[in-house]
C-alpha cells in the first residue's frame, strides 16, 4: 500500500515537472530577469494630471504614479522653513526622517544583510510615491510637501508640527529599544477623517525580483513576494498583488473589522502598523513604477483611518518569532506557516532548542530531523513486520491468482480477495500496516515543509563548506544529487512485496523525480529529506536483519 501510494506521488510530480517546463517553453513565467540591476523608478502620470509638486527636482525622492492624485503648489509659508533631516537610532534599527512631509524616508535594520556577504543593511523604506507616517487629507490631498518644523528632538524622539489653512498637524516619533516606534499623530481643523501612509511596498525592488507567487518557481523561496497583512481580532489574514491595481486609497475589507495590525510583509521582513485602538478597515492603493524596459508593475501602498488623534505603533523588522514576541504580544500571529501552523510552531521551539545544542542552523535541523525519526520509529516496526511477511507469502499470493487467472467476472474476483484476505488473517497479516506508520508523518512533513521555507532563522545561516544560506539552493545542486542517492538506497533495503515489475522499476526512477522536484528547494529543506533518508535506510537495516530471521 505504501509502495503504490509513493509511486502515485511521484507519477503527480513527474506530470508537475512536465507541465512546469510546458510553461515556461509557452512563456507563461512571471517577473522575468531584466539586466537593470537597481530600480530605476519613472514616473506615470495620466494625461491632464498634474505631477504631485512640492518635490525639488534635485531631489534623491523620486514620483511614480498614483492614478487620479492631487498636485498642489507649496505655500509661501513653507519656504521660510529649511529642509533637514532627523536620524534615530538603536542598537537594531536606523531611521531617517524628513521635515518635509514629517514623514520616514529610511528603515535601515542593522543586523540584517541583504546577502550572505554581508556588504549591505537591509533598507524597508525606498524613494516611492509614499512613505511611512504621511497624512492623506479629505480629498486625496497630498501633504508630502508640506515643511514640518522640528519642534523638539533627542536620540530617540522627534517632534514635527505644521500649520496650513486652519489645518495643524503635530506629529511625534519615539523609537524603542527594539524595531518598534511609537507615533503620536493629532490633526486639528478638520470634519472628515484623514488617513495616515503604513508603507509602500517594503524592500528596494530589483529588476529579477519576483514580487507574486509564480507556479514555475520549483519551490525556490521568493524573498521579496509581498503580501498586504492584517489581523482581525488575532487571526492572520492576507492577499497578494498579483490582481493589484494602479489607483488611490479605497477600503479592502467589505464590512468594518477590528483591525489590530495592518501593513505590508513579505518572506522575512515586516512593515506594520498596530493602532492603540482598533481600526475599521484597512486601506489599499496601487503604485504604479517600472524599471528599465520592463513592463511597469504596481505596488501596493497601504494606510489607516484617523480622527484628529491617532496613536500607535510601527513595527519595521524581521519576521522572526522571538523578535515580534517581544515587540509586541498582537505580533504574534504575523507569522503564517498554512494549516498546519500550531504545529510548525511547535516544530520551529524544538528546532531554536537544537540550535541551542549545537549552535548551527544545519546541524540543529539533523538533529531534530534524527528526534522526530526516532520517536516515529515504533511506528515502522509493525509495516516492516507485515512487508517481510508479505514477501514469504508471495508463493502462497500466486497460487491464489493463478487459481483464478481464467476466470475474469466480479465473482471470481470476490472469491480470490476473500481468500487473499483468509490468507493475510491466517498469517497475521495487516496489509494496512504501512497506511498507518504514514499517516503521522505527513502533517509533520508539511509542517516541517512550511517551517523551512519560511523561518527568518535560516536566512543566510550556513552549515559547512560552501552552504552559507540554508535559505536558498545548493548552488553546486550537490545536496539534490545526494538525497536522490540516499533516497534510492533507501528504496532497494525496503521489501518489494506485492509489487509487479513494473511497479518495481518505477520505484527505482522515482527517487530522480524527486531530485528533480527538490533541485531549487532551500537547502535546509533537502538536508531535511537526506537525514530523514540516512535515517530509513539504517533503520531498513535494522528491522529486516532482525525480523527476516525470526
């Protein structure tokens, strides 16, 4: 039973394979390399709409478009406060601020790289169209060029206040020990609400950055895949862009919700918002930009609903469970491994435990690997019993169907499975035995699957040799080659009862597919499958040298 139900699955990959491949030969592959390297933003602007003004053309801030929005010619008023800019920081995070607009210009986590080489910080604020902590008017009325002036400042708190048409804006920003900052926004002069910008996108964008979830990914991790993200009453809820359109702020939930987080995350970094209290709705526009020759391509640009006071927190880090846990306990849920979520969590405290062990992401996941193994490993004895015994009935088996192998109606099919089953009783045989040892493993193999993939904790963490991002594949495809091997011996030292030759040989190629099926998996994902292989085959060992004699 075991045999036929991994011989379907490798016959389903082997169709997944052929159809991956059918696509990309049609074209059907999304986000395609471009040789522009750094995003080189340029502006879309309808026909008759005035580009947003206020922006010295001089300026690093550059404009895309946003559809339908607003322009306006800065006030006298204005140019008697200079610019300047405000940096606040902590041992983790960097943050610039600018008194035009009051707003975030840059994120810049400082224990975070963008590769393994560690050259460059990880920055979560790019020049887009919006930026963190801008206020949107009644109307879609821009107030990015508004000039702030810097009513107080110190190493971890700034204060902006502006007055403009009876309309004031006092904004403050206090940043934490950690990648919290607390904000303080009161607007007066107003009847309608105004809405405040969360984020624009979240990491620079590269020209071969994949920014959706594409079928022809082969299980490669997408670092950059963004996702709009909220919670409602503790659940974790998302969408992706892919169906993302250019335009301005509109609700995306159909009905008020409370809202207690609200941003923009993607693989391993966040962007959010956690409001003192919680918010209605969550607001969505669409930026259009475009890098070099490519197809221009929308972001998303998510803000909150405010009346004259608006207090709460901005979370800009990773996504890593003991960071957001100490941030903020309503973070807790920011992280989404699927279905099988309590339990991936529950894998990920038993996967930190071995790190503690053994101080290396790779050995602790050969660790844990080897506990779970183990533990399942009682589970096997029973499905080896039964295979060694299947196999010493074959003579019997073939009596039986040689009995009936002239007789093709239903009831002589029926009389040869009742004696089949006669047979299996008689022996002590339970045919199902092996259904049974698999089933625990697979909803541990799915979680184990959605933790690897996921977990920030394996983002540039190396093993040995030239395995320095167990995030990513093997850039030799040597670890591939050996769980095929490992996978394939493995296959041999199991008993082959029951199974036709062609079943047999199809066995023997199915360890390929999956070589195939793994071969941009993240490395840590295929150290996973060989040590669960290793650990098979010597357990094969065991059982048979034990039982076959017996």
């Amino acid at each position: 039973m075991e045999k036929r139900l991994i011989l379907t699955i490798s016959l389903c990959m082997v169709l997944f394979f052929s159809w991956s491949m059918l696509g990309q030969f049609l074209g059907y592959q999304m986000n395609a390399p471009e040789e522009t390297q750094t995003e080189q933003v340029e502006t879309q602007q309808p026909d008759g709409l005035p580009t947003p003004s206020g922006l010295d053309p001089s300026s690093p801030v550059e404009t895309p478009s946003v559809a339908g929005a607003e322009g306006a010619t800065p006030e006298n008023r204005f140019d008697a406060i200079p610019q300047e800019t405000v940096t606040l920081e902590n041992d983790v995070l960097r943050l610039k601020f600018d008194n035009r607009g009051a707003v975030m210009r840059g994120a810049t986590l400082k224990q975070y790289y963008t590769s393994a080489k560690e050259e460059q910080n990880v920055q979560l604020i790019h020049p887009r169209t919006y930026y963190p902590g801008e206020i949107i008017l009644p109307g879609d009325k821009r107030t990015d060029y508004w000039m702030f002036e810097v009513e107080k400042r110190s190493d971890r708190e700034v204060s902006f206040v502006t007055e403009n048409e009876s309309i004031r804006i006092q904004k403050t920003y206090t940043l934490t020990d950690q990648y919290k900052v607390v904000v303080a926004t009161e607007v007066s002069g107003l009847d309608l609400n105004y809405k405040m910008v969360i984020s624009e996108g979240l990491q620079p964008v590269l020209a071969n950055d994949k920014l959706v979830p594409s079928f022809f990914d082969f299980g490669e991790i997408n670092p950059k895949v963004m996702r709009i993200a909220w919670s409602e009453d503790g659940t974790h809820e998302e969408q992706d862009i892919s169906k993302l359109e250019a335009g301005l702020f509109g609700p995306l939930l159909d009905e008020p919700e409370k809202v207690v987080w609200l941003g923009i995350q993607d693989t391993y970094f966040a962007n959010v918002f956690m409001p003192e209290q919680p918010a209605d709705n969550v607001f969505l526009a669409g930026v259009t930009h475009k890098i070099g020759g490519r197809e221009p391509f929308v972001l998303p640009a998510v803000a909150i609903d405010g009346n004259n006071s608006l207090k709460g927190s901005f979370f800009m880090g990773p996504t890593e469970e003991n960071t957001l846990e100490a941030a903020d306990a309503r973070l807790e849920n920011l992280v989404s491994y699927g279905w099988a979520g309590l339990l991936s969590k529950g894998l990920f405290i038993l996967l930190s435990l071995s790190y503690d062990l053994t101080g290396n992401w790779g050995w602790a996941i050969v660790v844990l690997t080897l506990f779970i193994r183990l533990i399942l490993m009682p589970l096997a004895i029973p499905s080896m019993k039964s295979s060694i015994k299947m196999r010493k009935l074959q003579p019997k088996m073939e009596k039986i169907k040689q009995k009936y192998s002239d007789d093709d109606d239903f009831e002589s099919k029926m009389k040869m499975q009742q004696e089949m089953q006669k047979l299996f009783k008689e022996e002590g045989v339970n045919h199902f035995a092996s259904c049974f040892a698999m089933l625990p493993q697979m909803p541990i193999f799915f979680a184990y699957f959605s933790l690897l993939r996921s977990s920030i904790s394996l983002r540039q963490a190396d093993w040995m040799f030239w395995i320095n991002d167990l995030s990513v594949k093997d850039p030799y495809y040597v670890l591939p080659i050996l769980m095929a091997a490992s996978m394939f011996l493995t296959s041999l030292s199991m008993p082959m009862a029951g199974m036709d030759p062609t079943q047999q040989r199809m066995m023997k190629f199915m360890p390929l597919a999956f070589a195939v099926f793994f071969i941009s998996m993240p490395s840590g994902l295929v150290l996973y499958m060989i040590t669960g292989n290793i650990f098979m085959l010597v357990q094969n060992f065991i059982l048979r040298r034990r039982y076959e004699n017996s």
